[in-house]
C-alpha cells in the first residue's frame, strides 16, 4: 500500500472510499425500488443493479432502498426518486435498459421524464 | 488497500455480540448469498452501540432498521423480509417496556434518544479493523489539518478553550497539561495513551478500543503534536484481549498508509507509537503506576512532587492521557472549541460516556451531556428498575466512589457537584442499587477490592483501608458496635488525607459517604440486628407466611438444603436449622408468601 505524503493524497483516498460508507451517511436523495414478488418477477433486481451500477459510474450520492408491494403490480417496476423536499415522483415499468436516462435526466439535469411518471407524492 | 465492495445498497451492521452468537456473522454473510444479494448488502461487524443488554443488536443503514436480540436463527426471516422486500420484522424490533409498542428506528428508543454520541460517534458504524472505513467517515481529517494549518501553540489554545478535561477521572484540563507538556524542558518527549481500566463493572474504555481504535491513535498524533514528542506508548493491559488485537491492528494500518512514521503526511513532522501490555490491575491506571509499567517495573506509584509532564518515563516530560479523552480532540478540531464548549455545565464540558451495571433494566453504555440530572440517567435512559423493584442509590465513580440516595434525583451530574456530593465523576461508572440492595454491603465488596488492589507501599492505603473493610465486614455480620461508626469515619478521613495516590485518596468515599446518606441503615444493622435490605445474612432470617401459602411446593422443590417441608396445598415450614439463607425461595416464590425478617 503507498504511504500517503500529503493532505491531497488522504483527500483523494477519502473519496475513493466513500462509495463503500455511502450507506452509512447521510444524503438528500433517496431511490426506492418495489421489490415485491410482482417487482422481482418483472425484473426490479436487474433495475436496482442498474441503478448501482449507474451511480458508481457517475459518482452520485444518493441512497438506495427496497420495498414490498404497493399494489400497482402491473407497472412494476417501480422506482421511485425523493430529492430533499420535492414531491416524490414515482415512476412505472422502469425496466434496466431504462436506467441510465432515468438517472441522467432526473438526477444530473433535475428534470422530471414525465413520459414515464406514474404517481407523484408530496415531499 | 482492502478490496472494495463497490456500490452496494444495506448495510448491516452487526453490534455487542460479546460472544452471545458467534455464529450469528457468518450465517447472514451466507444467507446474503444464498439470496443473491452478494454485492448488493455488505455485513459489517461495527463495535459496540453500547446497548448490551439487548445485544446482538443490528442497525440496517440507510434505512435506519433496528432490531435487538438477533440470533442465527432469525436470520432467514431477516434477510427475506427486510434485506429483499424491505419490510420491517416486528417481532426483532425493540419493545417499549411498558406499552410493548415497537419501536424501529434507533433513535426513537429512550435508551439512544437522549444521547449525544460524540465519544462514542464511530461506534457501531465503522468497522474498527478498517482504517479505510474510518477514512470514509471523515477519519484522520482533523490531523491533516492539524499538520497544514495549525502551530501546536494553536492547537493547544483550542483544546484548552473547549474546556476538555481528561476523562481518566481526575478531570484535569487537557489543554493545561498539553501546555506544561510542551514547556516541559528534556528530549526526548513521550506522548501515552492510558487504556488501562481499571474499575469493575466498567466498560466504556474497553469498548472504545475495540469499536474505534483509529479515534484515540488520531488524538494521540495531535496530541503528541502539540507537545513535541516524538514518541509514544499505548498502554493496554494483555487481559483485554480484544482490544489488544483492535489496536495492534489500527498502529499497523496507520503506520502502513504512513500516518505514522516519519515526515506524516508530509508535513515534516514525526511520530511513532508503540504497543505496551501490562498485567490489569486497578492500580496499574494510576500515571506514575503505569509509567513504570511502560518502563518495564512493577507497577506501583510514587510521590507526584514532579509533574509527570516534567519527568515522567524514564524521567523525561511525559503526556498520559486516556483513551476517551484522545478521542474527542479529533472532533473538537474539526467542529471548533466552541462547539465543545457549548455542550454540558459551566465547568464541565461536553458529555460523559456512563457505563450502566447494577439493577438497572438498559445494562450498557450511553453519552449523555455532562450535567445530566441522576433521575434521567437512571429512568429514561437506564429504562428504570428491573422487576417492580424501588431506587436506593446510585453509586457512580468506580469502586471509589460515593453513594447518592433518592434525595438527589434531581442532583446535575458533572465534576464538582458530585465532588460535593461526597462521590466523583470518576470515569463515569455507574452502579444502581435497589431497596434489595444493602448499601453497606456493597461498600464492603468495594472496600475489599480496594484493599486487595491496593500495592501495598504507603501505609494509610494498605492499612487503613483493611481495617475500614474488616469493621464492615463485622457490622454485616451483625457483630458492629455503635462506636465502630466514628472509628470509621475517623479512618476514612485520614486515608483520604494521607495515602500516596489517588487509590487510596478517594478509597474511602464508599464508607463515608454511605455513613452520610445511609447512617440509618448502618443504626439499624447494629443496634436493631437487622438488615433493612434483606441481604446480610446473619441478620436475617426467611420465614413463609402461613396466610399468604397456597403449598404449591414451588420453594420446596428448589430449596437446595431441603429445609422446607409441608403437604400439598398446605402451609409450608422453613427449618431454620437447616436454612442457608440462599433466598432461592424468596425469589421463586409467586405468592409473596416468603417474609424476609
């Protein structure tokens, strides 16, 4: 392991290792994948891995979480996005291949893709 | 550098398992794979949260799910329900004892919500063999500013105005020993850390070095920093294994990323720790005592005429400090003395970490703002008193320390009002007795620890405490006479003015301020050959009350000298001749048929 020679260094090193604490502090941003077996049977396993992997790839900070069903089973999979106060948008039918423009728009750009929203709760 | 897991979304983190299920770790590493969730669920095994009581306890982050009492075999269920559907198992959440309603979240149970975690901040969330996990929570921060920012006139400026004293239990201002320290004259300087905990019942230093080693090595640099040493010693005694292994672990990772070492972080500066083991004893944490120690003596004290900061090991300045003092410099840097100095009393900042024993139902640890009133320690973060029982007293400060009755419930804890008190802060251990608790007693088991402790080299502490603890011993007994109370109080007082060192200057405290609070009880032993507490057996004796016996033949069956005898549905008899005075019948007894008199 290279020795650290200097406060740069410990901040790069930080940073690099905060993905793995990422669970751990605290964030503005919450994504919520349905997991129930209607989530999981339309395929919300390989969505969340999508969703990991995607803010890996982008450095997001923002955290992950799982839930049961909330009864819309046919639009499965749900992801729903909480950013601080805003509403909660819920969106339906987000299938993997989805992911990557989910994230970009709502997340990087902070816009909402409507086409896809299927319910929206106040923050 | 450790692997990394990547991206994932839970983590568990498993808590005060204190060996209760060893199995518990592995069987949720498997059960995550099993269901696939490799990658996407890591299992941490963070430090103590301080809850023993309910342990093993595990907090699932980000979701904040906390669920108490887990073994393997709720793992299945566990893993299925919350890890996967992200629902909540009700039945492993934590039940508020009077409603039994669940509580989820940590911070909502009474036990966590009136705590200000800043000791024991890291605690239960990084875990301590990962220095990478402490680096991720901000870790090793504070010393790089330390090292680009600050002279050490400057830090110790700002250690002494957040108003930190050492949490050895002298209480001494850190920031004014750093300073003699530094203008201690001699090279080369010596920097320790004193992880010797000594008292019974205590806990809090122990699981600090377990749960977050990396904390008090981070203090140590800074402090070893202020002072100018060069060098330091880490003192543990070899008895407490796991925190041997914690902290061997956290000076190899620190040494390996050169945080300590030579030229550290670049600034130029150097500093290097070393591990030191002792044999434990209660002595062994007294400063001149564990220098010699560290010099590789036998560990006894001596005459502080000179400052340790003057000569301490080897003769050299030398800073001792403990591991929980250590540990908030870090956070006192990063937040500001203010900061530090705006939480607690007037003369005691900041917060103490109390440990909880005795008969109290939330046994563990808990930090608490300094000047925390006894009734809320004791009712809302204690959890009360187990089984229905009454308060007595509190006794607070380790062996050493004094007794404080019911009257002062509403007494604020902090240094000197519990000086005052005829106890002291002391580490902050905390022992709660019952009215089945005899308080002179009690003073007699400390009495003889100390005694047994004690090294023996000034007379007023081997002396005297061993004569203090033979006239208690004579009063349980019930052979005490009414003169042995000014005899005592005369012996006590003399002890505390004349022994060598702090052992046996607070030894003491249990007798006399029990003789304070609780003369009454001392009366009623002597002169009335009764134990009001019901513990003290030759003053007592168990009789079953005819009236209230349904002969169910509870008692009869677990007498162990099978001094009970009766018919079924018939009164039962205790044959005195026989009886031991165990109180196996008092306690199994469902009818409150067995009188203690």
């Amino acid at each position: 392991m290279p020795k650290l020679k200097s406060l740069e260094e410990l901040q790069k090193l930080r940073q690099q290792l905060q993905g793995d604490f990422k669970a751990r502090t605290e964030t503005s941003t919450t994504i919520t994948v349905g997991m129930g077996t209607c989530g999981i049977a339309a395929g919300a396993r390989e969505t969340m891995h999508a969703i990991l992997a995607e803010l890996e790839a982008r450095s997001i900070d923002a955290h992950v979480t799982t839930v049961g069903c909330i009864g819309m089973c046919s639009k499965e999979p749900l992801v729903d996005i909480q950013q601080g106060d805003e509403p909660r948008i819920t969106y339906g039918n987000i299938t993997s291949d989805l992911v990557p423009r989910l994230i970009e728009e709502h997340l990087i750009q902070g816009n909402v893709v409507e086409e896809w929203v299927v319910g929206r709760v106040a923050g | 550098m450790a692997e990394r897991s990547g991206e994932h979304r839970a983590d568990v983190l498993v808590s005060c398992l204190h060996d209760r299920a060893p199995e518990l770790i592995p069987a949720l590493e498997e059960e995550v794979k099993r269901r696939g969730l490799e990658g996407e669920v890591k299992v941490v095994e963070a430090g103590c949260r301080g809850f023993c009581a309910m342990g093993p306890v595990l907090l699932i982050k980000p979701d904040d799910i906390f669920y108490v009492g887990v073994q393997p075999a709720d793992v299945p269920e566990l893993v299925e329900e919350t890890l996967v559907k992200g629902r909540v198992v009700d039945r492993l959440t934590y039940r508020e004892p009077t409603t039994h309603a669940c509580i989820v979240h940590c911070e909502d149970i009474p036990f966590y919500s009136k705590q200000v975690r800043i000791v024991l901040r890291h605690c239960g969330l990084v875990n301590p063999q990962s220095i990478e996990d402490y680096i991720a929570a901000g870790g090793y921060q504070a010393l790089a500013k330390v090292l680009a920012e600050m002279t050490p006139e400057e830090v110790i400026e700002v250690v002494k105005k957040s108003g930190l004293r050492g949490r050895g239990g002298a209480g001494f201002s850190t920031g004014r020993k750093w300073e003699a320290g530094r203008k201690a004259e001699g090279e080369p300087k010596y920097m320790l850390v004193n992880g010797d905990e000594g008292d019974p019942n205590c806990f809090m230093d122990r699981a600090l070095m377990e749960a977050d080693p990396h904390s008090i090595l981070e203090g140590m640099i800074i402090g070893a920093y202020a002072v100018g040493a060069h060098e330091g010693y880490f003192y543990i005694p070899f008895e407490h294994t796991l925190s041997v292994k914690s902290v061997r672990n956290a000076i190899e990772q620190a040494q390996e990323y050169g945080l300590l070492g030579e030229d550290i972080l670049g600034s130029g500066f150097d500093f290097d720790v070393k591990l030191r083991l002792g044999a434990h004893s209660f002595v062994g944490g007294e400063s001149t005592a564990l220098m010699h120690a560290v010099e590789g003596k036998a560990s006894e004290p001596r005459p502080k005429h000179i400052h340790t900061t003057e000569a301490g090991v080897w003769d050299k300045p030398s800073c001792l400090n403990n591991v929980k003092t250590l540990n908030i410099v870090p956070e006192i840097i990063t937040r500001g003395a203010d900061w530090y100095a705006s939480i607690g009393t007037e003369t005691s900042k900041g917060t103490q970490v109390f440990s909880l024993a005795g008969k109290v139902n939330n046994v563990g640890l808990a930090e608490v703002p300094m000047g925390i009133t006894v009734r809320e320690l004791v009712f809302d973060v204690g959890g009360g008193i187990p089984n229905g029982h009454e308060f007595k007293a509190l006794q607070i400060g380790g062996p050493s320390g004094g007794f404080l009755p019911v009257d002062l419930l509403d007494m604020p804890m902090d240094y000197e009002t519990l000086a005052e008190a005829g106890s002291m802060m002391g580490t902050g251990g905390v022992i709660i007795a019952d009215d089945r608790t005899c308080v002179i007693d009690t003073a007699r088991y400390f009495l003889g620890f100390l005694q047994r402790q004690s090294c023996g080299k000034c007379a007023p502490c081997r002396e005297g405490v061993k004569r203090m603890h033979e006239i208690l011993t004579r009063i349980t007994e019930g052979e005490g006479e009414m003169a042995d109370l000014d005899v005592l109080k005369a012996l006590g007082e003399a002890v505390k003015a004349t022994s060598l060192c702090g052992l046996g200057k607070s030894a003491p405290n249990p007798v006399l301020s029990t003789l304070r609070y609780f003369r009454d009880e001392y009366v009623a032993h002597i002169r009335d050959g009764k134990c009001p507490a019901g513990v003290c057996k030759a003053l007592i004796t168990y009789q079953i009350n005819a009236d209230n016996c349904t002969g169910c033949g509870l008692c009869l069956r677990k007498c162990p000298q099978e001094a009970i005898s009766g018919e079924k549905k018939e009164p039962h008899v205790i044959d005195q001749e026989k009886c031991i005075k165990c109180g196996v019948c008092f306690d199994v007894c469902r009818f409150d048929a067995v009188d203690v008199v």
